[in-house]
C-alpha cells in the first residue's frame, strides 16, 4: 500500500513535470489559441491559422510561432500563419510564450494533410472465372496513394449489401498503397450480383465537409452449384470412359 501511494506521488509529480516542460508551467494563465483549433487540409491546398498568445495584458512578453513552412504576420500578439500550397506531410505548429519570469507557454497545432486515394480496385486472391457455393473465396480490395490511412474505411459490398468494414492499422501519415481483404462464401443466391469496394476517408468535423469517397469497379458473381460441379464431374468421367471404351473397341 505504502509503495503503491509512493508510486502514485512520484508519477502525479512526474506528469506535473511533464507539463511544466510542455508549456503549462505555473506562471502561465493562460495558453495561445489556435482558430480553427484543428486543421485539416487537402495535399497542395492553400491553409491559414490565427494564433492569438494571450488575451490579457501579455504585450511585453517574447512571443513566437514555430513553424517548418508557410508565413507568418503579426499584429499585436495575434499571429496569421498562411501557405499557398500545403506540401509538407507531417507537420505541427508550435505558438508560444514567455512570460517575464521565464515560463514558457505554448500550444501545439497538428495538421492533418490528407489524399483521397488515387485508384482503388477490387479482386479475388488467387480464383478467376466462376466460383462454387459454399466454399471460400478471398476478396481484395487495392487502395492505392491514400493518406492518413488510419482514416480510411473500406467497405465491401454485394450489390447494395454491405459485407464487412475494415480499417488499416498503420499510422503512417504519408501516402501508402494497402490491400483489404474479406472472406466470402458465395451462395447460388448471389449469382448475377456484383461485388464491389468503396473508400471514404473520414477526417473529423474539421474535415471536408463531404468525407472523399473513391469506390472500385464491378467485379461480377458467377456462382454454381455445388450439384453442378458433381454432375460436371460426372459428366467428365462418363465421356472419359466412352472414349476409353472408344479405343478399345476400334
Ligand atoms: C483562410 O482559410 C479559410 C478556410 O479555408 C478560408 O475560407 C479563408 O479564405 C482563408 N483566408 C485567407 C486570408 O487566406
Ligand atoms: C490589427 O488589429 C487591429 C485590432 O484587431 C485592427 O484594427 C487592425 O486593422 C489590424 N491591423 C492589421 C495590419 O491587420
Ligand atoms: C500531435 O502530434 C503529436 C506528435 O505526433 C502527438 O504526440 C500529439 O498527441 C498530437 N496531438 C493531438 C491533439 O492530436
Ligand atoms: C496465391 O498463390 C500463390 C502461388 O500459388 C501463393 O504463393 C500465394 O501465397 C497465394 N496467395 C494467397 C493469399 O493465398
Ligand atoms: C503505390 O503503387 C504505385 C503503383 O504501383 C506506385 O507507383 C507507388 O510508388 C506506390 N506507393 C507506395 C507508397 O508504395
Ligand atoms: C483519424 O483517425 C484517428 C484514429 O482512428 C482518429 O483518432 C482521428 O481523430 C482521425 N482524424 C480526424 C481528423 O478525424
């Protein structure tokens, strides 16, 4: 009990420490604002942000943004960051502070660039041509050049049934080609459908307003029966034995 409540004390005080160092040290009343405090941009699109540091009397302090790209103007201790074209994938903004005992107070803004994906298509892993009922087939969908993936949901469908979601599970923030993939078990009922995939890439209200939806092409069911492929079997085995018979009695 004693070492748990010691433990306790030293991570409370650890993560105390963690937030003086990350900007909210005790001389800080408050933290710059970002407006829109979150953002959200399409690869190659212009952005802008305002960073007010401090509304009360802070005029005296030094006071910056850090910032890898785009501009920056200041009036007061508001500040307009401003890029004509967004080409960097992975970056944050830092606005601070420092106060005239030296706390430094900052806020952190991550930018999401994003890429509907390029192409997306769909297939069957290792089958062509037509499938049998009840038995198990993989269906792959290529979605190529999507970033951040980790915001792409993919959809399966037959006809207009959808089959199965799936996500990606990487972070990676600059564009990836990624295959998704699902299990079926075509039934005779499916014969005729059409399977196909589609994309939307969901980026938060800060995000476009439509989420970017990029579906694939038809891929057609043909699917027989399981009786079928007996009576095609037997079929190929009658007209082996007749043309055997054939040779033998020439
Ligand atoms: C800032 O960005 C917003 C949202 O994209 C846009 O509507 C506005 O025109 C931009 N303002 C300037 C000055 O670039
Ligand atoms: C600076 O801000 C003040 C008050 O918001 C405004 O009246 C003034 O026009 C601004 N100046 C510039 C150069 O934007
Ligand atoms: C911003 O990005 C940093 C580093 O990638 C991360 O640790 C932090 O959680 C992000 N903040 C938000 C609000 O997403
Ligand atoms: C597809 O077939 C190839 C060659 O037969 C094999 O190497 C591969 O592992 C198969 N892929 C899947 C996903 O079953
Ligand atoms: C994705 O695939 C395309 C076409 O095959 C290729 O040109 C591109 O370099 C690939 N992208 C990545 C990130 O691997
Ligand atoms: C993107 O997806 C991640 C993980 O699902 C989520 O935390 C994040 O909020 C999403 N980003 C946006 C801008 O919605």
């Amino acid at each position: 009990m004693f070492c748990c409540c010691i433990f306790l004390a030293v991570s409370l005080l650890h993560s105390l420490c963690h937030f003086h160092v990350s900007g909210y040290g005790s001389g800080c009343t408050e933290h710059p604002v970002f407006t829109p405090s979150a953002l959200v941009v399409k690869y190659g699109d212009p952005a802008n942000f305002t960073c007010v540091v401090c509304q009360k009397d802070c005029s005296e302090d030094v006071f910056g943004l850090e910032h890898a790209v785009g501009e920056v103007t200041k009036n007061g201790t508001t500040m307009f960051w401003t890029v004509d074209r967004l080409t960097e994938w992975d970056i944050s903004v830092e606005c601070y502070y420092i106060t005239n005992i030296g706390d430094q107070c900052s806020s952190t803004l991550n930018i999401t660039i994003y890429q509907p994906p390029e192409s997306v298509s769909i297939s069957f892993v290792n089958h062509t041509g037509m499938m049998f009922e009840n038995q198990q087939y993989t269906l792959q969908c290529s979605v190529q050049n999507v970033a951040p993936v980790q915001n792409l949901t993919v959809t399966f469908y037959r006809g207009n049934t959808a089959l199965g979601h799936l996500q990606s599970n990487s972070e990676e923030k600059k564009p990836v080609n990624e295959t998704f993939s699902l299990n079926i078990t075509p039934s005779r009922e499916d014969n005729g459908a059409q399977y196909w995939c589609e994309t939307k890439l969901e980026l938060g209200p800060s995000g476009p307003q439509r989420p970017p939806v990029v579906i694939s092409e038809k891929l057609p069911a043909i699917v027989h029966c399981e009786s079928e492929r007996k009576k095609k079997h037997k079929t190929y085995i009658y007209k082996l034995l007749v043309s055997v018979l054939q040779i033998i009695f020439k």
